[in-house]
C-alpha cells in the first residue's frame, strides 16, 4: 500500500518526519519496503488554459491557443484536448526525462512548447491523454512545481488480518493510540429535503449484509483540483473527474470501495442478485465479460425486468458509468461477503483496488460515515446538492463486547503494566471500556480482527512496545518441553543433512501442476483438480516431484550456465487410491552437467555418479539399496531402473526421456525419485577386527543381458558366512570373449572376525561360488 506522507500528516498533524514515521509503523507492525520520493516536476512547466481547441484537417492532430501568461499556440493529438481545460505545458528549454522541449513547426503551426501528459510529467503512469486541472485552479503561467511540491512515498506491508490499515485513517487511528493528536475529516454534506428519484431491492442479503445508496444531483463534472489530483498520482491511482476522484479518495481514505452511477442508466432503482447463466456484462476495462451464476451483481430494473450495471466489489460497468454530461448519480457504499467478491474476482482476473479491500473486509458500520463523507467531498468539489435521505438494506452488526483483565494481560506477556496504561490504550484506539473488573470492551467496527480478550493484550503489547516485554519466559506458562521435535521432523533433517554433504542443494516448488503439461513430462493427466486455481498453471496437484526440478533448472539455464548442478527437493505429492486421497512423502533428486573427477585424470559422470552418490547416501544411512532395469515411461528406455531399498520398492533412477528434454530444451539430465519415509535399522557399533583379511579376485563370463545384481546375489548367497565384501572393479567385452557376453571383475574380501581364516576356508568358499556360476551356465574367466 502506498502512503503518501503529506496526505497522512492531514489526518496527524504532529508527524515529525518520513523516517520518524517509518519507525513509528514499524513498531506497529507495518513494515516500509521502501521510501520513494516523487513529483520532482521541472522548472520550465507551467500552468496554461485552453482557449481554442481546433481540428488540423487531414490529421490527428489539434492545434490549441493557450493563455500561459501569454497567448501561445500548441499542437497536440491527445483526444482529451479541449477548450475550457487547464493542463501542463512544457516551454522551449525545458528539460524533460533528458529530452530538451523546443519550438517546432508541425503541419504549418508553429508549436510553443508542448502539453503534457501525467506520464511525461513524470506524476503518474497514463500517457494516452493530457494531465487536465480545473480552469480558475492557477493564475495562467504558474510554475506548476509551486503548487505540486515533492511528495515522499512509503511502501507499506498491510497483513490480511488489518483490512483497516488499507485506508489512511486506520494508520491514523494506530498513531493516535501512540499518542498523537488525531484530526479527523469533515462529513457533513448540507442535504435538502428531495425525494430519492431511485429505489434499492436487495434479493441476495448474504452477498451483500449492507447496502446504502446516496444521492448527488446537479453535478458539473469536470477536472479535480490539483490537491486531489497530487494525493492520488502519490497513491498510484489516475485522476479521472472529479466525481469519480471523490469515490477513490474516500476509499483511500477510509479502506471503503463506492461506485457512482450514472442515473439516467438505472431505471426504476438498483438490484443486488447474483447473475444469470449467460448474463454478459461489459466492464469499466473495456471487456465484455461472460458472468458466471455465483457472481454478485449490481443491476438496474424496469418493474420485474432487470439489467447488469456492475460486478459487486469488483468493476463497475462501462455504461453507467460518469460521464462528462452526467449531472445526477447514485452513490453505492456496501460491505460484501469477502469470499464472494474473491472468487469473483479471481473467475474474471480482475484484481482491483476495490476487490483488494472487500476480498479482507471491511468495516460493518463504515457505509453511512463513509456516504457522508464522499457527498460532503461532491458538494464542494462538485457543486453538487445532495438529498437528506439515503436507501438502506440490511442491519449492520455491531461488535461484540470482550472481557479483558488486565492482570491476565500482565501475567501473560510477563509484564507490569499499570492497569490505568492498558485502558488508556485501548480507548485511544477507539474502543469502549465498560464495567469494573473484568472490563468489557467494544472494539471500534473497522477493527474485524479484535474478537478475543488475547487479542487486546496484543493491542496493549503493540501500542506500548513489543521492545518493552521481558526476554524471560512468562510464570504463566508451563516450562518448556525438551524432549526435542518429532520423529519423523528428525528423519527429514537428517537426510536433508546428509545430501546437502554431498553436494546436493534444497529447492522448493509449488505443490500445483498444470494438467495441460502432464503430456511434455510422459505422465498421465493428475487425478486431483483444484475447484478454484489461482491460475490454469496451477490448476491440479502433483503426482511427481522432478518435473518441478527440471523447470527450477530449466528457468537457471536461462539465466546462468553452470557447469553442474545436483538439486533436490522434499515434499508431497498426491494420488487417489480408490475413493480416498493419497498424500505421500517424496525425495527427488537431479544431476546436470559436468563430471566429479577421479584419481589418474578419469572422471565419473552421469548415471554412475548420480547412482554412487545414492548408494553413499544409504551407506550413511546403514541401508542396503539395488537398482535393477525397469522401464519407465519419462525415462531413457535404456537408461532406467527400479530403486529397492531394504528389498523394498521405493522409486526410480535414471536418465530423463529424450523427447521430455526436447520439450523442455534441455541437455541431459538424470533424476532419482524416492517414497518416504525410508526404513529404520539401528545403527550398532562393531569393533574392528584383529585379524587380517584374506582377498579373492573372480570373473565371470555372462550374457550382456545379464543384470548385475543378478551376479552379485548369487556370489553373496554362495561364498559362505565369512564374505565381508564384494565390489565390481571390471567390466569388459571384446575379444577373446564371445559376441553377446560380458565380463565381470569382483574383488571378494574374507575375514573371521575372532582368528585367521586358512587357505582351505576361503579356497572352499572360492570353490562354492564356482559351482553356483557354472550351474547358471556362466563361465569363469581365466
């Protein structure tokens, strides 16, 4: 949200100073992500009024006769350049974002100077037309830097519970809590005694609880004045008329969205009902919208028949909106369900300034303050005259009273407060203190997170200082139980800490999918849908995790071109088994790029580096795992194996598909993914033993087809109790061999963990492992 600090300091005179004021937020807990100062406009504009406004036949253009102090002429082709305005015109020799605005002749008119728009005045982003003032607003060749001064800007953090801080008075009200003088608006339009030329039906009460209609008639619409204007290009918002200014300036204001409508479009009056199947509905954008039946409308109606003017809290309609011409309006100020006006907003992706704040809601009892504050505005800026009478549907609710106990709030933050401090406070903020202990308080309408007596020891902590309460725990609270996290919070650290040691680093992506991708990654369509996606890229849950690893490496390609990278990620993924859901708990993992090198200049690259490091992984773990080849579908058919941990089927290792790297533009890469948790086995200490080992070399002639772990199970099964280990140290093919088989090479360790093994024992066991080949029909290499 941005705060203009000029325009805050109108509602708390006493602000020292921009920086003093981001403190003060601060400690509120408003967070400043920056502060920006702005409107630094130059010295050579000045204000000047549109005389004539004139066609140049054959063109765009316009050619304008200005009194800047002095009559002068200018072209344009801004649609909105007219006579009876006022704008901003840069002389000869001003300096406008490096350009040097000088004295031309276009289409035979030789043009002073040049008219401006806010977005190359440098005030705001709108470039399609000029930055128009009201005609008496300065005498005619006013520097215009005189009457729109420098502003400072904060970026401020609002959290979603403080709804209220989206307008300046709640920031206002916090302040004054801290003790400044607080200087509240003036709302008091002089209203007559006219009939409402308009009635208000209300068919859905839950989708709107509260709805107001005033009405303004004998409006001049026109240009707002520069105080206006100034006060909404600082809030990022453009200044359209003066009608409708008011409308976003007491928004701003009072965190309260309005809407004026034309009155010559509604009819008999407005209806609040949810629309048809079909109902279109051209907004304020431009768009023609297709409205769905759940979204809430605002329509006119001719006795039973009725016509959209609106989406409630989101986008008025383009044909009731104010015009130049409007002269009479109904002026809509309403709370809605949040939920509702936040779907649709989200159906129609219309993220406005008025959905941003019904989405959190806003205050119940803020709709006839709020009304009389923008009628006031209306009669002076303007002239409008204003009926007594204002259509209402729906009772507001009030706020309920809360106990509050100021020896509990002590005892719970650990501090003394004195009680007469703590009501003080909580009646600087607007709340009504009632009764003598327990104390009822009724918290202010616009402050919709204040339900709880919690709640109010917070507010008392907050306003006097979180840096005031002790570091030491509370005698209210039990001590601490130290028994250290859970069990399965453990598991996940540790394996985390142990790929992290080997070289591995945490990425996190989101648990959603794009269903509409699931072909790119040769997975079947995710069985899960979200009713209601935040976009259709995130419209389903994930069944997987590496498609999530190959976009995070994907996006890194584009910026950066690393020479390897070993990612991984934890988290869920989601099935269906039957008619329930199924949440599990996956490890993936991907390697890209570059090989580790190796003594004697070799390098292990690819599969076997990603499969040694696995393997290092369950040898920390003390866990026994195998791959053996399984096709997979997403990956390289002659590149892909089933993972088996403890005999257990728990997931995949291989290389990616060639044609989902195609998709993607990829290189190779290479992935693993993992069902968690993993199994358990207790780690037990083993002393070394005394006595030496006794080392065998063996090699066995197979068919290629032949897996390894097929060799490697028969040797293990067969060379008896004092086998310690077995590691491949060859693979060969070629001559002599025979074409289609292959060579493996074992080193075979023996040793008795209490004496010496003889020559005869492990010549014995030897002999075993030769029978249990030669009866598979493998040979024994010599």
């Amino acid at each position: 949200m941005r705060v203009p600090f000029s325009w805050l300091r109108e509602y708390v005179p006493e602000l020292e100073s921009p920086e003093v004021l981001e403190e003060r937020l601060a400690g509120l807990g408003f967070e400043t992500d920056r502060i920006e100062r702005i409107f630094s406009i130059p010295q050579g504009v000045v204000f000047a009024r549109v005389l004539e406004a004139s066609p140049i036949p054959g063109t765009g253009l316009k050619r304008l006769v200005l009194d800047a102090g002095k009559v002068v002429e200018v072209v344009s082709g801004a649609e909105n350049a007219r006579a009876g305005i006022a704008v901003a015109l840069a002389l000869p020799g001003t300096e406008l974002g490096g350009i040097k605005v000088g004295e031309r002749r276009i289409q035979g008119v030789v043009s002073f100077g040049m008219v401006l728009s806010p977005k190359e005045l440098g005030v705001g982003e709108y470039g399609g037309g000029l930055l128009a003032f009201p005609w008496e607003a300065l005498p005619p060749g006013t520097p215009l830097a005189e009457a729109w001064p420098e502003e400072v800007v904060l970026d401020l953090e609002v959290t979603p519970n403080r709804p209220d801080a989206l307008g300046l008075l709640g920031l206002a009200y916090d302040l004054h809590a801290l003790g400044y003088a607080l200087k509240e608006p003036e709302a008091h339009p002089k209203a007559e005694a006219v009939p409402l030329p308009f009635g208000l039906r209300v068919e859905d009460p839950e989708g709107a609880p509260h709805f107001t209609l005033g009405y303004a008639f004998g409006l001049q619409v026109g240009p707002s004045p520069l105080w206006l204007q100034r006060a909404l290009f600082a809030a990022g918002m453009r200044p359209i008329s003066n009608v409708v200014d008011v409308t976003n300036y007491v928004m701003l204001e009072r965190a309260q969205p309005m809407h004026a409508f034309d009155l010559r479009f509604l009819g008999e009056g407005i209806l609040v009902r949810r629309a048809r199947p079909g109902e279109r509905l051209r907004t304020l954008d431009g768009v023609e919208r297709t409205l769905h039946p759940e979204d809430l409308l605002i329509a006119g109606y001719r006795g039973e028949e009725s016509f959209p003017l609106g989406l409630a809290g989101v986008m008025g309609g383009a044909e009731s909106e104010v015009r130049e011409d409007t002269e009479a309006i109904a002026l809509e100020v309403a709370q809605f369900d949040p939920v509702s006006i936040r779907k649709t907003a989200r159906r129609h992706g219309l993220r406005t300034e008025a959905s941003h704040r019904f989405e959190r809601g806003v205050d119940p009892m803020g709709q006839l303050p709020a009304q009389r504050r923008a009628l006031s505005l209306l009669q002076a800026l303007a002239g409008a005259r204003v009926a007594e009478g204002i259509l209402e549907a729906g009772q507001p609710t009030p706020p309920k009273p809360i106990p509050f106990r100021p020896d509990y709030a002590n005892r719970l933050l650990g501090t003394a407060y004195p009680e007469a401090e703590q009501l003080a406070i909580l009646k600087r903020l607007g709340c009504r203190v009632e009764g003598e202990g327990p104390y009822r308080v009724t918290p202010p309408s616009r402050r919709l997170d204040l339900t709880l007596e919690e709640d109010l020891v917070e507010e008392v902590a907050r306003i006097q200082g979180y840096e005031t309460i002790p570091l030491s725990l509370p005698a209210f609270f039990p001590a601490p139980d130290n028994r250290g996290v859970g069990r399965p919070y453990q598991r996940e650290r540790r394996l985390k800490e142990l790929l992290a040691g080997l070289g591995f680093q945490e990425v996190y992506t989101y648990s959603f999918f794009d269903p509409e991708e699931a072909s790119r990654f040769r997975l079947p369509p995710p069985p899960l849908r979200l009713l209601n996606p935040l976009s259709p890229e995130k419209a389903a849950l994930r069944t997987h995790l590496f498609p999530g690893l190959l976009k995070v490496l994907r996006e890194n390609l584009a910026l950066d071109k690393p020479e390897r990278a070993l990612l991984f990620e934890m988290g869920r993924v989601y099935g269906v088994e039957g008619a329930l859901v199924r949440e599990e708990t996956h490890l993936a993992g991907l390697l890209f790029g570059e090989g580790v090198g190796l003594p004697f200049g070799e390098k292990l690259s690819g599969y076997p580096l990603l499969k040694g490091l696995l393997e290092a992984l369950f040898a920390r773990l003390g866990l026994r795992a195998e791959v053996e080849a399984h096709p997979y579908p997403f990956l390289h058919p002659g590149v892909s194996g089933r993972l088996r941990v403890e005999g257990e089927e728990r997931g995949f290792l291989g290389e990616v598909h060639p044609e989902v790297l195609r998709e993607l533009e990829l290189p190779r890469v290479w992935v693993f993914e993992l069902l968690l948790p993993l199994p358990e086995k207790p780690f037990r200490f083993q002393d070394p033993s005394r006595y030496p080992l006794a080392l065998r070399d063996l090699a066995v002639v197979v068919p290629e087809t032949t897996p390894y772990l097929e060799v490697e199970r028969v040797l293990r099964e067969t060379a008896g109790p004092y086998l310690e280990s077995l590691a491949l140290f060859d693979l060969y093919q070629g001559p002599p061999l025979k074409p289609g088989t292959k060579s493996l090479a074992f080193h075979l360790r023996f040793r008795h963990p209490e004496r010496t093994l003889t020559d005869q024992e492990v010549d014995q066991a030897m002999a075993q492992a030769f029978r249990a080949v030669q009866e598979r029909g493998w040979e024994i290499r010599g």
